[in-house]
C-alpha cells in the first residue's frame, strides 16, 4: 500500500479527469469572496489537467467537522458524480484527514483539497532536482498525518481476534518510513541550501532586484522583455517555480535581476517551509519589483495577499516599485447615461479613475505596463535605473560619475 503512494507522488498523472468543486460561504467568507475563491480553485484545477463539469456551494457557520458540508450537500453530489462518472472532487480549503477519509467512503471516488491539489500543480512544475525536492518534501509532510486514512483497506479487521497487530505494525511502519524521508529530504535540502547560499555570496555587491507577485501576474513575461532570456511563462498557475537569476544592464548600469515562485491566498504551509531558499532570493534583494495584474477583479486582494507574506518573511520594508501589468487587457464596465438606478463602484473604474484613488497617495514609483506588449517598458526602466542607481552609489560612492542621475535617452 505504502509504495502504491509512493508511486502516486513520484509520478504525475497526464490523464484528463472529470471534477466537482465544492466551497463554503461563512460569516468570514461571503458569497462574492466564495464566488473568487471557486474562479481561481477552477484555474488551479485547469492548470492540473482537469475539467470542471459543476460547482457546489453551502452556507454554513463553520464547516462540518466530519464531512466539511452538510449532509444532504453530500448527498446531491454523490449523486452527481454517479450520475457523470466523476473521477475526483476538489473541495476548496484544507480537509482533515478523518474528513478526506469520511467524504471518501460516501462518494467512491478521490477526495482532493486545495492543499494537495496546489501540491500537485508544483509537482508537474518542477524542473530542475531542487525544486522537486522540495516538492516532494512539502508532499510527504502533507501525507504523514493521512496516513491513516490511506489504510481502508484495513477496516475490517479491527476488533477480530487475532487480526489486531499486523495492521497496526504496517501503518506504524509506513509512518517511520515517510519521517526517514522526511528527515533525508531536509538534509538535501539544508545541503542545497549552503550551496545557494554561497552562490548569491559569490555574486558580488551587484543590486539584487527581485520580481514578487500573485501567481500568473506576467513575472516571467517581464523577465524575459527586461533580460532579454528565454523563462519560460504561459498563461497558467504556478507556469514558474524555479528561481532564475539574470543579469540586466539599463543604460551601463548592471544589476541582477530575480524571478521568484508566484504566491497564492491559502497558500500551503508546507510550501512556504519547502520554498525557503526561493524567499531567501527576496529576503535578499535590494529592491522589489511587485507585478500586479491590474486586469484581475480582484488585483487589491492579490496585493493584500503578497504584502502579508513578505511581511511574514520579513522583507515588508524593502524599497518597491509597484507594476501595474496588463494594461492592454484591462477592460472596466460602462454605465449608460440613461442608466440611473447603477451605482457608480470599482468595477466601473478606468485606468486614470484608478490612478485618482489610493495609488495617488503610493508615490513615484509606480508604472502602469504592459509586459505582453511592451507598452510603458521605458518607464519602468527609468524607474529601475533611478532606484537601482541609488543603491549602487551608496556601496560604490567612486561610480557616481559613471551613472548620471538623469535619463540619456537614446
């Protein structure tokens, strides 16, 4: 049994599969914030290879602690999914491991929560061997405490005489071999990490400047357009999760330029840990190029998400340039003149009402982009260059005349 869930985490699945997805509304969690979180549930499970045939919701104070919804809830989507041939249902927060196990035995078919299915996305990600070792070690810390609820097949012999230990021996086994993993994959991952860690020493007193975002925001599309490089970007959740490194001139001024993984609301704790020397690249940059995708509805949440993790991480404080990305696609909802029972709300702002509202009071150093299409790539260079070279002539004072502190246009 063991080595079947081996096997599932040390290969990705490529098949097409039919899923459900399934939220909650709350007190803490209204219909509309429902409505976003199920949009991008949709996108992650899209981005894992899945179609989504239906979407269940249900109000509820607090989550029902054996089944996470209520039972007649359960009961229209067993139906659902008998009726539709459903390989999988994706709820969207963390399940226990007793209500994986429980929701399991009702609907026959796989159980898969926001936690594990964003685990798998990084997984198909992966490319080089330090990024699927962390991968894999953020999946063994999520299966250990369901473990478990991995041994059905062991129900039937609690309680008969003389089939009381081997099941207790075998699951008792496959947990100290998934902690032996556990504590080996950190090992690698702490040797890894000196030898990153001598590898940004090794750089030099080069300003560090590193892209940090939402996930699908154009981190990599600008990367590419400021560098030069060839990273690879598609239009999907996490299309990146190896740290890239490259080094960038604006008019003679060098500095090195980083791409980190995209953050997401919910993000797994177990990534977070995984991922440490990805936030090492942010904890130390100099500057912060936060790359905002002004088209999404909900762009504000997106930047309230980012800010609270780098403020976990404690890189909070660092100077920032704030971009504004895709701009070409950004579109707001028009009210007709005749039209005079429509309240005037964010949905209806344009570009420059958005430029009157809070981003008025954020300063200079914010630019309005288009990475896909290049449109105001000369700001943010400008804005680069300015920042990059206050850095840069406080460590090397002698320079100053070598940089001008004025744009030479070409």
């Amino acid at each position: 049994m063991f080595y079947d869930i081996v096997h599932m985490i040390e290969q990705v699945s490529e098949e097409y599969e039919k899923t459900v997805l399934v939220g909650l509304i709350t007190p803490e969690q209204d219909e509309e914030k429902s409505t976003e979180f199920l949009d991008e549930l949709e996108f992650l499970a899209y981005t894992a290879g899945a179609q989504v045939l239906k979407r269940y919701v249900q109000k509820l104070n607090n989550p029902n602690p054996k089944t996470f919804i209520g039972s007649g809830k359960i009961d229209e989507i067993r139906s659902f999914v008998t009726q539709h041939d459903v390989s999988t249902v994706i709820f969207d927060d963390e399940l226990s491991p007793a209500q994986i196990n429980n929701i399991e035995r009702i609907l026959q078919c796989k159980i898969v929560d926001r936690t594990n299915l964003i685990l798998d996305i990084f997984a198909q990600r992966a490319q080089t061997s330090y990024a699927r070792t962390q991968v894999e070690l953020a999946q063994y810390e999520y299966l250990l405490p369901r473990l478990a609820g991995m041994w059905t097949h062991l129900d039937r012999q609690r309680g008969g005489i003389g089939m009381r230990g081997p099941g207790e021996q075998a699951i008792e086994t496959d947990r100290r071999i998934v902690r032996d993993k556990i504590s080996r994959l950190k090992k690698e991952l702490e040797k890894i990490d000196k030898q990153m860690e001598v590898q940004r020493g090794n750089r030099g007193s080069l300003v560090r400047v590193a892209l940090v975002g939402y996930t699908n925001v154009g981190k990599s599309t600008l990367m590419n357009v400021l560098s030069k490089s060839e990273v690879f970007a598609e239009n999907k959740l996490f299309a990146t999760l190896d740290t890239t490194v490259r080094k960038v001139v604006i008019q003679n001024l060098p500095f090195l330029l980083t791409d980190t993984v995209g953050f997401i609301r919910k993000l797994p704790t177990q990534l977070v840990d995984a991922f440490k020397s990805t936030l090492d690249e942010v904890r130390e940059a100099d500057l912060l190029v936060h790359v905002i995708d002004i088209s999404h509805a909900s762009f504000e949440d997106h930047i309230a998400s980012v800010n609270g993790i780098l403020s976990e991480i404690g890189s909070g404080n660092k100077p920032t340039i704030i971009a504004f990305n895709k701009v070409d696609i950004y579109e707001h909802k028009v009210i007709d003149d005749d039209d005079l029972i429509t309240e005037h709300s964010k949905e209806h702002y344009s570009l420059e009402d958005w430029k009157k509202t809070w981003m008025n009071k954020v300063g200079d150093d914010v630019v309005f982009i288009s990475a896909e299409t290049g449109k105001n790539m000369d700001s943010l260079r400008k804005l680069l260059y300015r920042k990059v070279r206050e850095i840069h002539i406080t460590r090397f004072p002698y320079n100053d005349f070598l940089f001008p502190d004025y744009w030479e246009e070409e």
